[in-house]
C-alpha cells in the first residue's frame, strides 16, 4: 500500500467524523476532520512529514515550513524532522494566534533558523474558507518570511483554494474532502 493510501486509512479511522459542528470561520457542518488525531499518531505523523515533504521539497527552492498554531504545528514538525532524514533539512516555525504576553513577546517561534525574506511554505490540517491560512500568510510576511504559498492535508473544497489564490498564493493539498471520502 502506498504512503498516501495509507495516511488516507489513518484520517478515516481517526480524524473524520460525522457530526453537527461549529467552525473556525463560524459555519456550520454535519462533519469535521480532526486533523490532529492523524498528526499526533505515530503513524499518521510519520507518513504526514513524508507526505508534505514530497510537497514542498522541490518548491522555487523552499527555506522553511509553518503555520499557525495549533494545527499546523506537528505537521511542520514531522515535515521537518524527515527534510532532515532526506537530507534536504528544511527549519519549522511556529505562528501564535496572539504574542507571547512575556518573556520574548514573539508572534513567531523558529526565528533563529530564518533570515530576512526567507522562502517559507504555510502548512494545514484542513482548509476551509482559507482565513486560518490567509492569516498565517499575512502574520509570516509580516514577520519578514517571503511566503511562496500553502500546503493543506486536507482541503475541504469550500472556497478555500479560491480564498487563497485571490491573495495570490498557490494552494496544494494531500487530500481532497472528496478523495478522503471516495
Ligand atoms: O480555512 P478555515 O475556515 O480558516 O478553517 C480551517 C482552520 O480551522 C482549524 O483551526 P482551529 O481554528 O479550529 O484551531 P486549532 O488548530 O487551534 O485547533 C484548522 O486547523 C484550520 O486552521
Ligand atoms: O473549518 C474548520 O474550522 C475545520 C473543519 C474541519 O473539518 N476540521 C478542522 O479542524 N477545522
């Protein structure tokens, strides 16, 4: 079986579920991947990293890789540590929904690793209407990050991709909603 149908497996059997939500964006729906039962497996995190690796690695040569907390932030992790194995090392970063209220007041987490007008990718659990992506966007940029556009384990198909592309970022997704369920 290949990595893909395999992490396919791993999100049926954890992550997807069928009940009546709220979200991020403040629509309602019948369903929600919880993305982060797939991240946090060993597994599923394992075959993430490979997975949004293969995605990035030869991406208008890609210097880092990150996200907003909180869903993005073992996949960043996972996609960095196998960089690393394939010795193409790629450095994460993590973007906080609001400063750090003490110590470094930092919005973004990884810094060191980063210079000025670095190449970064965004990476997602699920897409949605795109605005958790949009926001990680604008707050990388205006961390001083050149942001080439987003990867998303999982995109929903409702208007995020074209959210995104109107900002002027690609898009790439493991999974479409669609592919998750055929
Ligand atoms: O495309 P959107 O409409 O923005 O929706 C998708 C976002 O919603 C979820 O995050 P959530 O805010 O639930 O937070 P969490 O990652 O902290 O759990 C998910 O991780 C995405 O970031
Ligand atoms: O739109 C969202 O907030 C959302 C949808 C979903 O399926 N999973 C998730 O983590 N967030």
């Amino acid at each position: 079986m290949s990595d893909k149908a395999r992490l396919k497996q791993i999100i049926l059997e954890l992550s997807y579920e069928k009940r009546k939500v709220v979200l991020a964006s403040g629509r309602e729906s019948d369903f929600y991947f919880d993305g982060k039962q797939t991240t946090l497996h060993p597994e599923g995190g394992y075959l993430t990293g490979k997975l949004f690796f293969e995605a990035i690695k030869d991406v208008e040569q890609v210097e880092g890789v990150g996200g907003l907390t909180l869903g993005a932030d073992p996949i960043a992790t996972a996609t960095s540590v196998v960089s690393f194995l394939e010795k193409q090392p790629i450095p994460a970063f993590i973007i906080r929904k609001e400063p750090k209220g003490h110590g470094t007041g930092a919005w973004l987490e990884g810094r060191k690793n980063f210079k000025p007008g670095a190449r970064v990718v965004i990476v997602e659990d699920v897409v949605t209407s795109g605005g958790s992506s949009i926001k990680a966007i604008k707050r990388a940029e205006e961390e001083g990050l050149k942001v080439l556009g987003v990867v998303t384990l999982v995109d929903r198909e409702e208007g995020g991709r074209e959210n995104i592309e109107k900002e002027g970022y690609w898009l790439k997704s493991i999974f479409t909603k669609s592919e998750v369920l055929a």
